[in-house]
C-alpha cells in the first residue's frame, strides 16, 4: 500500500498554479501573486514633516534652548495635502501639519512640543506672526524623505507572494488598483450513497444526513477554492455516471467525490470512475483514511474520499488541500505545529500512519499540552470538532508515553 508521503508526492505533481487573472485589489487578499509588482513612483513622493510642527533651517536654530530661545518670522501655514506656496529662508519658519510636504528652503522640522507654541497657546500658534524654538534637532530631524519607504521602479513584491493586509496596503500606496493573482480553483464535490439524505428532506428511516458536501465544501473555501456542489450521487451506474459528467463540464480543476471507494462497498463507484477516467490507486496507508481513490477522470484529477465523515476531513487535509494550495500557488503547505506535553499515552497497532484527534491547550507555565479527544472512530464527527490538531504517528511508532513531548500538526491555531 502506498504511504501518506509518495501518495501526497505522487498527486501534487497532477497540479500547478493556475493561470492569473487581474482582480480587483481587495479581492486578492490571500492569494498569490503571478507577478512581480514594480513601483511608478516614490513613496512618500516628495520629502515631508514627520510630526506636527515648524519648518525651519537647522542652521537657523543651532543651540536653541528654552534658556536661549530662537524667534523666527513664521510666513505660512501649511496643512498637509497642499504645495508650499512659500519658502524658509534665514530666519524664517512656516507651520507645518504632518504629512505636509517640506518647504523649500526648509531641512527641519521642530515638534510643537520644542517651540513656544506648547508653552504659550495664545502668544503664538495658528496665525501667529512668530514662533520661539526652544529646542534644537539634528539636521533632517522630524522630516520623511521622498522615496524612503519605496522607490521608484523597485520590485516591491514578488511574483508568490501571498497577500495579507499589509501587501494590499503596500500595493495601494504605489496606485495599484488591481493586481494578478492566481485564479482559484474550481472544486467539484459530489457524496455518494443510496443512505444520503439531503440537508433540507426529511430523514428517513435508514438514512443519514449528507454531512461530507457541507464539510468539504467548507474546506474548499478555507483553503481558497471554489466550490461546485453537485449534491448526492446515488449507487447507480446512471446516477454517478451523470453527475461526475457534469461536475467535468462545470470546469472543474480538481473533482471530490466521497465514499464508495472502500473495500467493503459495491463496486458501482469504483466501476463509474474506472468506467470514466484512469484511477490510479484505491488506498493508502493511513489511520484513518485508508480508502482513497485517486485519478484522472474527463482530464481532471479526481480525488475519491472516504465516506466516514472524519476520514473524508484528515484525507481533505492531507491530499486536497495541498492540491488546492499549489493551484493558487503556493509552494508550502504545512501547518505550523506545536511540541507538546502528551497527557495520555496513545498507541499506534495499525501499521498505517495514525492521526489522532487532540486538543491543544497551554498550561500555567506557558507549555503546550495535548489531550486526545476521546473516542477515535471514523465516523464520530463530534471528535474532531473538538479538537484543534492532529497527533501523527509514523507506521512503525507504536506508542507515544503519558508525558512524553509530541510534535502536533495545528488545524487552526485559535486566538487565546
Ligand atoms: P462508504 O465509504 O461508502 O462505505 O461509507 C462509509 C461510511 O460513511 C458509511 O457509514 C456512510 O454512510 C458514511 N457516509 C458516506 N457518505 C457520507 C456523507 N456524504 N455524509 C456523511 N456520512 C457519509
Ligand atoms: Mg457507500
């Protein structure tokens, strides 16, 4: 059977960034740019004041002190977002609001808090004539300098880089409107079974809900696809044969489909898929997860998830998601981890990779520890909603001790 790491291996080489599109910029938040993004202009464009204040000369105000003040001529108010229509020359100052651009002449800015402005609001401030300067900054001090943040014609980010806020912020400084990003992937998700009942029928005797579509579902658009629901395929040569047909012609990139591909199940899945594409391999040697199809059907790759909903979840995890992480083009796809304190001993007698549902907490001196979240079977789906990661055990671990430091995958790594 083949192992967790040759079948994610195997089925990543089936998938590669999708081509860019050109959206608009808030919408590229946590995707992955196509492209490198120069810079047109300088940011700040022009040099300007850093704080609210005076521009002045520095020359002009060496060794001002509130012992030995220095009173300038002010001759202008400048607020910011509007050309200076004076200039500093000796013995003069201009009031300046931050982000203002520096007036000619000027190459310092004193703070309010340096100048008599602060000490005395009525002899001077807005309006006023003079300014006395108390202080004495360094040459330069308080002003921004065109370009310091970004220059112009600089490659500001690069082609895969993954958008946060701050990229979008950073992109809009420069004028960039719209940005090309990878186009996201379109996920085909069909649930399989004569047992499924949908969401809004009434649940009959025999059947269960259909919880699998609403959970891969979810997990397409948690990792940056998008979904095409196609709803429940029924055990029947027609039925799937129709819906998989469409699913393709929807244009998906990659199809899901779930359950029907285990031992124990009639063939009808297994028949449809070999009937329609090309599969590949039927297992792999994991805990739980062990049913999972994989192939090329109608030109798409298709993954064939196991129907217990928990198995459906860690092999999304462990096999789509990555899938859909390199169509937006992304190069890594772990989950960050913790090292935490095991609170139980947990056993390992499958001979397959074992993942195992635990909660991650933080005690009182500040480490990580990890309870299992009880019961393990397949299709307890309360299970793992309570947990927040997964404990792997490589096949040939068989145990893990009560006490002993153990690497968790983080599923979601909440706010505290
Ligand atoms: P199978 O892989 O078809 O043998 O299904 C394994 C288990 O998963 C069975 O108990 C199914 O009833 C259950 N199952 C299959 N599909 C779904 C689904 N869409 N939602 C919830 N449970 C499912
Ligand atoms: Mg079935």
């Amino acid at each position: 059977m083949i192992s967790v790491e040759d079948a994610r291996a195997y089925i990543l080489k089936h998938f590669a960034p999708l081509e860019a599109e050109r959206v608009d910029l808030v919408d590229a938040l946590g995707r992955v740019l196509a492209e490198d993004v120069v810079s047109p202009i300088n940011v700040p464009p022009h040099n300007n004041s850093a704080m609210d204040g005076y521009a002045v000369r520095a020359d002009d105000i060496r060794g001002a002190s509130a012992q030995n003040p220095v009173r300038l001529l002010v001759v202008a108010d400048l607020a910011a977002g509007y050309v200076p229509n004076a200039e500093v020359t000796q013995g003069t100052a201009i009031r300046i609001m931050t982000g203002a651009v520096l007036p000619p002449g000027a190459d310092t800015v004193v703070r309010f808090e340096e100048t008599s402005e602060a000490v005395n609001q009525k002899a001077t401030g807005k309006g006023s004539s003079a300014v006395e300067i108390l202080g004495a900054p360094a040459r330069g001090a308080n002003v921004r300098l065109a370009g310091e943040d970004i220059r112009k014609d600089q490659v500001i980010l690069e082609k895969g880089t993954t958008l946060r806020p701050s990229e979008i912020g950073l992109l809009a400084s420069i004028g960039a409107g719209h940005v090309a990003v990878h186009r996201r992937p379109r996920v085909a998700i069909l649930a399989t079974g004569d047992e499924l009942v949908a969401i809004d029928e009434p649940l009959t005797e025999g059947k269960i809900r259909n919880s699998n579509e609403y959970a891969n579902a979810a997990a397409v658009l948690k990792a940056g696809g998008v979904s095409i629901r196609l709803g429940i395929a029924r055990d029947n040569v027609e039925d799937l044969t129709r819906k998989i047909r469409a699913g393709i012609r929807a244009g998906a990139d990659l199809f899901i489909t779930s359950a029907g591909v285990s031992v124990g199940d009639y063939d009808i899945v297994k028949d449809v898929l070999n009937a329609e594409g090309e599969m590949h391999f039927w297992q792999v040697n994991m805990k739980p997860g062990k049913p999972l199809a994989f192939g090329i059907v109608g030109g798409v790759p298709l993954l064939g998830l196991p129907g217990n909903p928990v198995s459906a979840i860690v092999s999304f995890e462990t096999f789509a998601r990555p899938a859909i992480l390199t169509m937006l083009g992304k190069t890594k796809f772990a989950r960050p981890y913790v090292q935490a304190i095991l609170q139980e001993r947990a056993e390992n007698n499958a001979g397959r990779r074992n993942f195992i549902r635990v909660h991650v907490s933080r005690n009182g001196n500040g480490e990580y520890t990890a309870t299992t979240t009880g019961e393990q079977g397949s299709g307890i789906l309360s299970s793992i909603t309570r947990a927040n990661g997964l404990l792997e055990m490589p096949p040939d671990v068989l145990e893990y001790k009560r006490g002993e430091r153990v690497k968790i995958t983080m599923l979601d790594y909440p706010e505290e």
